[in-house]
C-alpha cells in the first residue's frame, strides 16, 4: 500500500456510520453508494439527462 492509500485507509476508519453501526472502512460498495453524495448526485442527474436530451 502507497502512503495516499494508508491515508485514505485511515480517514475511512475514522467516520463512522451508526445507522449501519460500520465504519467508512467496513462498508461494502453498494453500502457505500447508497449514502455517498456523488452517487446521490448521479441519480438525479440520470433523471435529468433523460429530459435534457430526449433520450
């Protein structure tokens, strides 16, 4: 592991989740996608493109 990802390690370990009782660290991806803000973002952006494009 490089020194940036021993940081990040340690960054995730610290903020702690209790409505899951887990830490950053612990969650699994489709856990952590579910509370991460930018992936908040991209739903409603997908909702959005859709009407900007007619696709």
């Amino acid at each position: 592991m490089n020194l940036l990802e021993n940081m990040v390690l340690a960054m995730t370990q610290s903020f702690f989740v209790p409505s899951l009782n887990k830490t950053m660290a612990q969650l699994e991806k489709e856990e952590k996608n579910k509370i991460s803000h930018r992936a908040n973002a991209l739903r409603i952006l997908e909702k959005e493109w859709e009407n900007w494009f007619d696709v």
